[in-house]
C-alpha cells in the first residue's frame, strides 16, 4: 500500500511517498531560515510559508518515488498536535487530494509519528517497548503498549525539553533553533561553574524545565549586571547536562518499575549528541535494548507520518471530509 504522507505542524512543509516501513520519497521544505531572524517560530509566517510549498513538496515526493497520485492507495497527514493555521495547511491540503483520488485519508497524531521514525529506522522493533518522546512541544514517557495503543506514565508540567534549549539558548545569544546550536558548542570542562538546579515534579515520572530556564536567565542577568563575561559553552554544557539528568533519571526509573527492557527515544530532542550518548551508556549498563532514529528523522518530516500511518488505517483510523485539526490532544486519546 503506497501511502502519500503529508507534515506541516510547525516550520518544515514536508510530503513522503510509504510502503510499510520503507520509505520511497522524503522531501522537506525548512523555513528555518526565515524564523532565524525573529529567533523563534512565528505561527502566521509558517502557515503562509506552508500554503506555498505544499503542492510543490507533494509534487517532488512523487517525481522522487518514481510515481504519479494515480499510483497513490491512500493520504495520510499529521492533523494534531501543532500550530493550528499551520495543520489546518496540511489538512486541507490533504482532504482536497483525498476527495480527488478517491483514496482513503489516514489521520496522524504528531507525536505518534515521531515514534513511528524509530520503524522505519528499526525494522524489527514492535511494541510493546517504553518511549522517552522530547521534541519542541512535548515531552513525554510513554508505553507503547501496541502500534496505536499508548500509556502516559509522566510529561512535563511546564515547559517541554526541547522548548527549555531553545529559550536558554536564546539568552545565551546563540541562534535559532537554539537546542541545535547550544548542542554543538556545548564543551564539558567545568558542571560546578554555574550551579544549576534539578527542578522536580510531584508525579513520578513528570519533567518541570521551568525553572532551570528561570536559573539560567537570572544567571545570564546576574553576570550581566556585574559586567562579567558569561562562559556560554560551559553554561550550554551545564544546561544540556541537567536537561539530560531529568530525563534519564524518569525514563530508567518507568523501565525498572514496569520491567521494560526495550527503550526508544524519539522526537526532535533525540537528536542531542549527549541524550544520545547517556541513553547508550545506560542502556548497555542495565542490559536494555535502545532505539532512536537517524538525526535524518529526528525532526519533523513526512516518512514518519506514512510509517505510522499503515497501522492506523489497519486499527480503523480512516477520517472523513470533516476532519479538523487540533492544537492540543494527547498522544493516548481515542
Ligand atoms: O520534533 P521537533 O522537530 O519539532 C516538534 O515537534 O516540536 O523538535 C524540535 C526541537 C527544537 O526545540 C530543537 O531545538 C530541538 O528539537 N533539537 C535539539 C537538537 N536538535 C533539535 N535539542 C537539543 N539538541 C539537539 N541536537
């Protein structure tokens, strides 16, 4: 079954051609750039910017596969969660493209689909397996009891991991998106330089990122205000350092209490060089098996929207011409 996906929840226009868990076309139009200047995503830019590359980047995801939207079975389009005028890009687009074809159109949960990158990379991971899901928006510890069966265990009660890199970046001057950028020129010389706190949450496997992004401005402010040089790969380290912390510390403690030896990371966060060191060190350590995707699917792109999208139309998950998307829904919702 050739699946036509299509992505547009934040700032990459993306459309893939599927087979199961082989991916026959990605394209992936970023609108980094752009965003750079304002140092964060601007929702009104990206839903315009979507609107002109969509029938382009779905077009190229064709040629690239070596086909025509005769040969496409069905559509599949990432619907929630995200920005909503950018979703409601893809949406649209996807429903005109459904009705025309006269195929069937597969609703995708965004951060299903991030989950889904680690099949397309691991062919032989099936679930049941625990996920540690950190992207920009979302993070979240998860079972993935089945492909469409999901368990919250714990998520952030504030801001999300992705989103604390982001923000503490920007205070440090480095650019947009600042978690790519604080990764590559964080260095490991000195944790003690600037204490930084290990924010708790009540629920044990929650996440609370707020107030080490409050530690690191107030750090940023302080030195300022004595006229002292910040050392901000140190400081970038430090942070990368705590971030990591708290979502190893929960992820291995929800694997040992629930007896999971199978461990994925997915999501734009996963991406991090020292997460992904941690989680191997670990992993290897305690005897568990660990999967994330290439840095290729890390981000937000359409192959993982059509890798998901197969077993959602197995379980019944077809949409008609009245679907909607949705800014916030849960990984779980039914
Ligand atoms: O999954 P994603 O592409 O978009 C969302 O669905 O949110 O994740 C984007 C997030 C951004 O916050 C970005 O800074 C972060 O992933 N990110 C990283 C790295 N690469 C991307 N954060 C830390 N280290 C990285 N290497």
């Amino acid at each position: 079954m050739k699946i036509l996906a299509i992505e547009s929840s934040c700032d990459e226009t993306s459309a893939a051609v599927v087979e199961g868990r082989e991916v026959l076309s990605n394209i992936i139009a970023t609108q980094i750039a752009e965003h750079k200047i304002y140092g964060g995503v601007v929702p009104e830019i990206a839903s315009r910017r979507h609107t002109e590359a969509i029938s382009a980047v779905c077009d190229e995801a064709l040629d690239s596969a070596g086909i025509t939207y005769n040969d496409i079975d069905a559509i599949a389009v990432t619907f929630a969660p995200g920005l909503i005028g950018a979703l409601l890009v893809g949406v649209n687009f996807a429903k005109g493209l459904a009705l025309s074809l006269g195929v069937p159109l597969i609703p995708v949960h965004h951060l299903r689909s991030h989950i889904a990158a680690n099949y397309i990379a691991h062919k032989e991971l099936k679930p049941p397996f625990l996920c540690l899901l950190v992207s920009g928006g979302n993070t979240v510890i998860a079972e993935v009891t089945d492909y469409t069966t999901f368990k919250i265990l714990g998520g952030t009660k504030d801001d999300a991991a992705g989103e604390c890199f982001d923000k503490t970046a920007r205070c440090m001057g480095l650019s947009y998106p600042g978690g790519v950028t604080l990764d590559k020129i964080a260095t490991k010389s000195d944790f003690n330089k600037y204490p930084l706190p290990y924010p708790k949450s009540n629920g044990e496997y929650d996440f609370s990122f707020s107030g080490l992004k409050t530690a690191v401005i107030n750090t940023i402010h302080n030195a300022h205000q004595k006229n002292e040089e910040i050392d901000v790969p140190v400081l970038a380290a430090t942070v990368r350092e705590r971030v990591c912390d708290m979502l190893i510390d929960n992820t291995f403690k929800a694997a040992e209490n629930l007896g999971y030896t199978k461990i994925a990371v997915a999501g734009g966060v996963s991406a991090n060089s020292e997460l992904r060191k941690r989680m191997a060190e670990e992993c290897e350590k305690r005897g568990l098996e660990l999967y994330y995707p290439p840095l290729s699917l890390c981000g937000d792109n359409a192959a993982m929207v059509g890798a998901q999208a197969i077993f959602e139309f197995e379980n019944g998950n077809t949409a008609g011409q009245d679907l909607n998307a949705t800014a916030t829904l849960p990984i779980d919702y039914r």
